[in-house]
C-alpha cells in the first residue's frame, strides 16, 4: 500500500564519521568503542541533532545538515548525561539542552533534580546559563528567526513542561570582538520569560508553520459537578515573524475523562530516557494542516476498552465535521497484545492514514469523506507496509508544504519518505474478486483506489495510461458503479480542483452521487462502523479573521461548507440539464438561447484547437455537429451559472474561465481516451475506409466507444463533434447491415451528414450495398435526404433530384402570373394544350431558377430530361406507370 523510500539512515549518514572522529581524537586508526547515537530532534530546515557517547566518558551533541549531508559537531559534556530534549537556533549560535537525571550510574545532575535545562552558547563554546531546574520533564524549542540577510542578534525559545505551562524565553545577543555571539544580561533572562500557555495536557509543535497546538480542559457552566468533565479546548497559538503570538484558533473536543493520565508531547523531540508506566496507556493524537487545500485535520484514537474493536476519530475544521470510526479487530485481544496496539495517523496528501499493524490500514479521504466508498479500507495481509519494527517505534513526521509523509523508525534511527503506491492500487484495480465473493464486495475499494488513482496521483501521464488501458480490459461496467464515468468526472475534478480549491463540493466527484438509489455495498464497509458529527463550531479569533494565507483559507473553507450544507443540491449534477437540453433539441428555428449556446461552444473548441495542434490521430473536431455543439454551450451555461450561484467569492471572469476550461478538458479527456485505445490496437488510417469490413482491433475499439457513449448519455455530456460519425464508420464496418439499422433505430447510432455522404460515394451499388442505402435513405430527415441524393450516382437518385426539381418550381409558381399563349404566336400546339401550358410553365420559370445539375458530379442529364417528361405524360395520365 505504501512505497518506502529511505531519506536518512543513522548508521550511514552518521555513525560511520562520528567513528572517524572519535578515532582522530584518541589518535588511533580505527575507533571500537560504543558510541550509542541517539537522534535528538529535527528542526524546521530538516537539520537532525543527535548525541553520542565519546571517548573518555563523554557525551557530544552534532547536527547532521540534511542538504549539504555534512555532520557538525556543537557540544561536549565532559561526563555522561542523558539528553532528553535539545534545541539549536537557526544561526547555530544557541544550543538548548535538558538533562534528565541518570539514576542508574554514579554521574547526578547538580542540582539534584528530575531535569536540567541548559541555554549554552557555542560560536564559539562559552557562557552556560541555567533555564530550569525542576522535578519535571521539559522540552526545549527554539523559534525560526526568518532572517533576511542580515545578522539576527536575538533568539527566541519555549520551555513546556509535563507541568503543563509554556514559557517563551526571549534572549538577546551581542557580539564581541567581531566574531563571538555571547548572551546580552544573561542574568536577565527570567526577567525576559513571557507564559504562553497556563495549564495544558498535550501539545504539540509544528516547526515548519511555527504553530503550537495544545488541548487544556473546558469547564462548563456546570462547574459544581466535582467529577472530571469530558470537555476539552483545543487551541493553536500561531508565532509570527517579528516573534509576537496570538491564539488563532480554539475547537472544542469531547473526549474520555481519563484520556490523558500524563502530559503528552508531540513532535518536540525525542526522549530515549522516559518510559511510560503501564497505566499510563498510550494517547494517540495529531493535528495534520495543509497550506494548498486549507485544510485541517484532528485525528486521535480512543484507549482499548473491551480490546475488540478500536475507535477513532478524524475531526475535519475545513469541512466543519468530524468522523468516528469503530473497527473491529476479530476477537478479544490478549491483554500483552492489547498494550502493543498502537494506532498511526499518516498524512500524504489529502489522505489520512489510520494504521494498525497486523490488523488494519483506513485511508480516509479528507476532501470527499461523504461516503465511506471513497475511503479505502484494507485489512488482513494487505496492510503490510513494509516496515521492519514495531508501531510503537514510528514517529510521523510532518510538512505542510510537503504531499509525501515521513516516518522515523527510531529503533534503526532510518527516515523514509512515504507515498501511496500505484502499482498497487493498479494490482487493486486489475485484481478479480474470488468466485465465493459477489463482484460487490470487491467495488468499494476498486472505486477507492480508483478515485485515489486519479485524484491524487493523476497527474503522471503514464499513469494514467495504464489506467486506460484497464478500461478498455474491463468495458463492462461494475456492478455497483460505472468506472468510465467515474474515470471522466474524477479526472475534471482533479484537473478543476487545482484551478480553484473552492470547488470540491459544487462541483461532480462521482457519478454514484447521481444514482437514485446508491447500492448498499457503497454506502457501508465491512467491520466498520461509522457515525459523522456536523457543525464542529471552531472559532478564530484574533489576526486570524484577517490573515492572508492559510488561516484566511482555512476560516473560507469552514464558512463555505456551513453554507453549502444548509442550501438544497449544493453539487452540480450534470443528468440536470437533461430536459434543457431535450427541449432545445426540438426548436427548429434559431433564437437568443441558441446564439448563447453557440458562442459558448465557439470559446470551448478554440480552446481545445489549441491544445490539440499536433495531435491529429484520431480525426474528431474535424466537422459541425449541431447536436453536440448545443450541447457544449448548454452545459457551459448551466454550469457557469451553478457556480455564480454558488461561489460568487471566485468573481465571474474566473468562473468563466473555469466553466470553459472544464468542459474543454471533457472533450480532450475523451479524444485522449480514443486516442490511447487507437495507440494500443495499432489502427491507421485505412480504418476509416469502409470497403473493408472490421477485424478484432476495430471491434474493440467499437465496443470501447460504445462505452464511452453510454457512459456519457447517462451523465448528459457532451462529446468531441465527430465522434458520432467514427462510430458510425466502425458500426457499419463490424456489425451486420440489419444490425446496423437496428442500432439506428434504437438511438445508439446518430445518421451523420459526413458519414452518410461518405457511405454513398465510397461503397458500390451492389444488391447489399442498394438496400443498406435505400435504407439509410429512408432513415434521414427531409433536408439531409435532399443534399445526400446529389451524391449518389444511381438512377432513383437522379427522379428523385428530377420530382424534387418540378415540385419545387410548381409550388413557387404564381398561376396568376402566367398568361396563356395566344392562338396566333407562333408555336401554338392546340392539339394538347395541357402538356403546352406545363411546358410555358416549366420554360419560364427555368429562365429565373439555377439549374440543380449545375456543378454536380455523376448525373447524366439526359436521362434525367427524359425522366421529367415521362414523369410528366404519367402525372397528366397519358403514359403507363
């Protein structure tokens, strides 16, 4: 499920040069001692600070620089200490450290006391200033100072305590002697302390934004209960960079009363000397942001109780609700097995990642969570992610800015960057369920890993190749949901969502939300139960309410979501516009909504004409449909004024833009459909001939195509004008003539100008070939039947050109306006005078009409002169029918 690659590994990148250096001070070849290394903390810019235990008894603390993959040494203790938390600031000029006291060898720390935290200046080593002494954990951090090219003099560090309180440390340097960088008053430095934060149970620190979030208890108005409320208040306290904070954030949680026995710390450091007693049950909880969706994400699972099933929950703030999940874990759990239970939240990308090792994997969509069908869950032998330890040894590592996770096995002392694999949501995709298992059970995570496929991952071309190609394997659709429709609507929702976050939900995810009725195998996961909170009510506060950025994204995702869930079909479906479309089919003549349409059309197949001009394979976007056409500028219409509707923020330019650019992307998506399928199978030019009739390549692509109109008739889409006439060429080229007529009949097949004339000139008139166009022929509407006689060189053709001619002229002619020739002009015939009076008739409207055969191939216009005056003699009853 997941794809490991190793970023950092402890034994490589490091202990081989700390051997090195220790070897270079007790001036031997090769250092044998045991060095112990212990990686510390990672700071904002992906320094890693470590300790080990160096010769003579001593203890060092280096940095190991992420980019230029250099080892520092800063410190030496000259005795043995046991380092639980260090901090370095950015210009490297202030190392802070905590020292828990060593209780099983003779070193004790002075003062006696549980921790030492120390402020020590090292450009270069110097001064030592004494932070705390106390009989608690204290965790040490320093602030990024955002330089800007100049020598920042001052530093900034928080103190938090498992005391539960936060102080900010605000330390002034100066420099001496044009190099040394030494503490200004250090004696002065309580008097510079500011208290953050008064009482919390966890916290934690997110470098890379500078935020501190932390949960404190909420009393109620019921204060006089004397039990221990389960009303908790989380709070984000965001530091800006001229060092100032504010509380931006506070979210109200409901958890256990005994949900946190210790105090908690989060992403401050690791401490290889602190052990949790077994009644102190591990608390798993994260806050994951992310700066390109806006989005925020709370996770935090619930203590075993019975030991048969784990709960968890995923409080979404941008989509203003939260998640509860309950999952069974098939049985009771021993009570040894019990305590290794320990549940991982993993961000990559817009997923969390809810592992259990050796039971379960939840990959939970964070931007459509309204159905469980979205999320993708595994359990048995497909959770195994590959790591070589236990889960409690894993620490998520996280960056905002960053769509991949990282993962820090500090057993081995390796860091991994963590993705979603392709390969195997490909192996998902592709994977046949077992004959004892309905099709199904199976479609729930095939639309999971379909959707995850594209959404997340599908900007690879190759990628989505592959993805083509298991469409055109698996043509029948699913039992539970059609994957060409889930294919075209998840890839415009990717494509649109990167334009404008503010479209996840006005505009379509997924064809399953249009079902009438949703199949139960969608709507429910198998062992998992799920229960959804809405209306969270996060409040921000100060600056927050007028930030740009994140917390501005953030407070507008949240604001947006209440609004949309209180307003009817928030998301654009496009099986709407159905009987819009169906009554515009029926207008004959051209109106105002028409010329709308049309000039919608026209910006969204220039658009495409420039994106297509060196991809000319398949030939669509070569002649007018008029059907398809209205029906481009049709969803244009109702979808740009959908999201004027909806969104208003965007500003209608912007809306424009993206209601063009959306159903442009439609029109390639399907033209890069027929193109892969047209690359797999090797087809060239001569398919387009129709002598020939079809072989396995062109059934296939006749059956694919198929597909493609089926699966865009049930979402009322649009399609590239031209693709009806290429089906039409394959149809009559695979299936058989009566077939063939059948599929017109029934409206799979829509009779096009192009294809028609084409059939009439490129075929022969053999016996087949006459009745497949006499019955095409009867077939047309009046005014493509007259333009496609002309093309036909047959002798029905020709009377038919010949009646058509005659009654045209008969029909237009005024009797009024033409008198009866007189007996004494010449060429009076009274022997017949009718044939005389059609004959004057005929020739003096001839005289003002062009000629029908004018510029027309293949007509012998002697026959038809012949066929006119037998047509005539007939119509005046003097010739045998």
């Amino acid at each position: 499920m997941l794809k490991l690659k190793p970023t950092f590994d402890l034994q490589r990148d490091v202990v081989s040069d700390i051997f090195r250096k220790e070897a270079s001070v007790c001036r031997v070849q090769e250092y044998s001692g045991a060095v112990d290394t212990c990686i510390l903390n990672i700071e904002r810019d992906g320094g890693i600070l470590y300790s080990w235990k160096g010769a003579a008894g001593t203890t060092r603390i280096g940095r190991y620089d992420c980019k230029t993959k250099q080892n520092k040494l800063l410190y030496t203790f000259d005795k043995q200490v046991c380092v639980s938390s260090c901090s370095l600031n950015e210009e490297e000029t202030l190392l802070a450290v905590s020292l828990a006291q060593n209780t099983s060898g003779d070193e004790r720390l002075q003062p006696m006391s549980k921790c030492l935290t120390l402020l020590i200046e090292i450009h270069p080593i110097n001064n030592t200033q004494v932070l705390k002494a106390v009989d608690c954990r204290v965790k040490v951090q320093f602030l990024s100072s955002e330089m800007d090219g100049r020598s920042v003099l001052e530093s900034h560090l928080l103190l938090l305590t498992d005391d539960g309180y936060v102080d900010l440390y605000h330390v002034l340097l100066t420099k001496q002697e044009g190099y040394r960088v030494v503490m200004a008053n250090p004696e002065r430095l309580s008097k510079t302390t500011e208290r953050i934060v008064e009482d919390f149970c966890w916290a934690q620190w997110d470098g890379h934004t500078q935020r501190l979030y932390y949960v404190a208890h909420h009393l109620t108005h019921t204060q006089a209960c004397a039990t221990a409320l389960d009303k908790f208040l989380m709070r984000c306290v965001q530091f800006y960079p001229n060092h100032n904070c504010e509380t931006v954030l506070e979210l109200p949680l409901e958890l256990p009363a005994t949900f946190f026995p210790t105090v908690k710390f989060v992403n401050l450091g690791f401490d290889h000397y602190h052990t949790e007693r077994p009644e102190e049950r591990p608390v798993s909880m994260k806050v994951f942001t992310n700066r390109i969706a806006g989005s925020m994400c709370v996770c935090y699972c619930q203590p075993l109780k019975d030991k048969q099933e784990l709960i968890y929950t995923v409080v979404l703030v941008h989509k203003d609700c939260s998640k509860t999940f309950r999952v069974s874990l098939g049985g009771d759990q021993p009570s040894h097995r019990a305590a290794q239970l320990h549940p991982l939240f993993i961000p990559i990308g817009y997923h969390i990642l809810v592992y259990l090792q050796g039971h379960f994997l939840h990959c939970i969509n964070t931007r459509q969570q309204e159905m469980l069908c979205h999320s993708l869950f595994l359990s048995g032998v497909d959770v195994d992610m590959g790591l070589q330890c236990q889960s409690a040894n894993i620490t998520v590592l996280h960056a905002e800015e960053e769509s991949s996770g990282s993962l820090l096995d500090s057993g081995n002392g390796r860091i991994y960057a963590a993705e979603l694999s392709p390969s195997f949501l490909l192996q998902m995709l592709r994977s046949d369920a077992p004959s004892s298992c309905p099709s199904s059970k199976a479609d729930p995570q095939r639309l999971a890993a379909l959707h995850c496929l594209l959404v997340y991952m599908g900007n690879d071309p190759g990628l989505e190749l592959k993805i083509i190609e298991w469409l055109c394997d698996n043509m029948s659709a699913f039992e539970s949901f059609d994957q060409i429709q889930e294919f075209i609507l998840a890839s415009l929702y990717r494509i649109s969502y990167e334009k404008s976050l503010s479209l996840d939900k006005v505009l379509p995810y997924s064809s399953v939300l249009d079902k009438k009725e949703i199949p139960a195998c969608l709507l429910e996961v198998p062992g998992v139960l799920c229960t959804t909170e809405l209306h969270i009510e996060p409040v921000f506060k100060g600056k927050a309410r007028s930030l740009q950025g994140f917390w501005s994204e953030l407070q507008w995702n949240t604001e947006r979501t209440k609004y949309l869930d209180a307003v009817p079909n928030p998301r654009y479906r496009t099986s709407t516009i159905q009987a819009d479309w169906e009554r515009l089919k029926s207008e004959r003549r051209p109106s105002s909504l028409r010329n709308n349409m049309e000039e919608n059309t026209k910006k969204v197949l220039s658009m495409v004409d420039t994106w297509c001009l060196d991809r000319k394979l398949v030939p669509l976007f070569q002649e007018e449909d008029h059907q398809q056409r209205a029906l481009i500028g049709l969803m244009v219409d109702k979808l740009r004024e959908h999201l004027n509707r909806h969104l208003p923020r965007i500003g209608k330019k912007k809306i424009d833009s993206l209601v063009v650019n959306y159903v442009a992307k439609l029109l390639e998506l399907i033209r890069h459909m027929l193109e892969s399928v047209w690359l797999k199978h090797k087809l060239g030019p001569r398919v387009l001939c129709l002598k020939q009739r079809g072989g396995p390549a062109e059934w296939s692509v006749l059956h694919f195509m198929f597909r493609i109109l089926e699966a865009t008739r049930g979402l009322c889409l649009p399609l590239p004008p031209g693709y009806h006439t290429l089906l039409a060429v394959f149809a009559v080229r695979c299936l058989p003539h009566h077939t063939f007529l059948q599929y017109i009949d029934h409206g799979f097949l829509q009779l096009t100008e192009t294809f028609v004339s084409r059939l009439m000139t490129d075929l022969d008139n053999s016996d087949a070939n006459e009745r497949l166009k006499f019955s095409i022929l009867k077939r047309l509407p009046e005014p493509m039947e007259q333009r496609i006689y002309h093309m036909w060189d047959h002798p029905v053709s020709s009377a038919s050109i010949s009646r058509d001619y005659t009654r045209t002229l008969l029909e237009k002619h005024d009797n009024k306006g033409c008198a009866f020739p007189s007996r004494d002009k010449p060429g009076f015939t009274p022997e017949f005078l009718p044939l005389t009076y059609l004959a004057k008739i005929l020739s003096d409207i001839e005289k003002q009409a062009p000629n029908p055969f004018e510029e027309q191939e293949n007509v012998d216009a002697k026959f038809v002169e012949e066929t006119a005056l037998k047509q005539t003699l007939m119509l005046l009853g003097f010739g045998e029918k």
